[in-house]
C-alpha cells in the first residue's frame, strides 16, 4: 500500500556525515484508533532530521484536521490535531530506541499515528456547556426538541410507587 509508505525516511546518506540535518515534509493519512475521532484527514510533518552519534534525531510537529464527535451529544466537532514529535533512532538495535532498518529506511507512521492520537482530547465536547441528548428520548436537550417528559408516567416505578400508597387497611 502506497500510504503505508509515504512516512518513510531514507537516512542512509544523512547518517554518514554527523552533525549534518536535512529538513522534510511529509503527507500521508493514518487512521486514529481511537472511538472518539470520526474521521481523520491528511496528516502532514514538518520534521528536521539530525544525524548524531550513533543515529538520527527526529523533531517537529505533525499536524491533521479531524472530525471528533461531542461525548454528551453526539454532534461533529472540527479539530486542528497538531503534536509536537520527538524521536531518536539508533542505528544499532537497542533497548532505548527503535533502530533504523538494514536499508537505511525510518518509519515513522506508527509514531505520528500516536503522537498525534496523544493530542486528542480523551473526553471532546462541543462545548463545556452542551446538554447532551434526553435519556428519555434521546433528543438533542441543545436544540430544546425534547419538551421534557412527566417523570411519573415514564418511570418503570410508576405503578409501584401507586401502589405504595395505597394504605395497608387489610394488614
Ligand atoms: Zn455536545
Ligand atoms: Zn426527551
């Protein structure tokens, strides 16, 4: 798959020469495994790569417009997902780093993919004040659809409570 790849970085060159960087700009998609993000679009990095000893230092920032949904009401909401990236790569395998590989290639996909997951909200709301939907009826309360409900002809309790008011005389 063509996607899968446009995050992938040849630094065989850079490596040689420490000290040197090289700047890029990468666009691509990742797919948010999150519940909250409806729909992801473009990712695009900014990312200066700087050869070091022993590999390569990775920072910048990614950025991608989303489509989250609000947590109490459902609705869309639009936002900017940028997250700041930092990475190093070793160019020998170790404990500490991801390695670059034998080619000479750095994925970074799956770190864009969870920075940028990292700079969704956990809990998004349209707004601090959005009143979410009716238990009841399930109507948007923000749009006043739902009229209210008279709480003693839903409640499964109802007959109950009638019930106990019925005074225990043959007791
Ligand atoms: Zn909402
Ligand atoms: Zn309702």
């Amino acid at each position: 798959m063509d996607s899968m790849d446009t995050f992938v970085v040849n630094v065989s060159r850079l490596v040689r020469r420490p000290g040197s960087t090289r700047q890029v700009t990468l666009a691509g998609q990742v797919e948010p495994a999150l519940d909250q993000v409806e729909r992801c679009g473009p990712v695009k990095a900014e990312l200066r790569l700087e050869a070091m000893a022993g590999g390569v230092w990775v920072c910048g920032v990614a950025c991608a417009e989303m489509l989250l949904r609000c947590n109490r009401c459902l609705s869309r909401i639009s936002f900017k997902a940028e997250a700041p990236v930092r990475q190093a790569y070793g160019k020998d395998e170790s404990e500490d780093m991801p390695a670059i590989g034998q080619d000479g290639d750095i994925d970074l996909s799956g770190l864009l993919h969870d920075e940028l997951c990292l700079s969704v909200p956990l809990v998004p709301l349209c707004s601090e004040a959005c009143r979410g939907l009716c238990p009841v009826c399930g109507a948007d309360r923000n749009e006043g659809s739902c009229q209210g409900h008279s709480e003693s002809r839903e409640s499964p309790f109802a007959t109950l409570e009638a019930l106990l008011e019925v005074p225990f005389e043959t007791a």
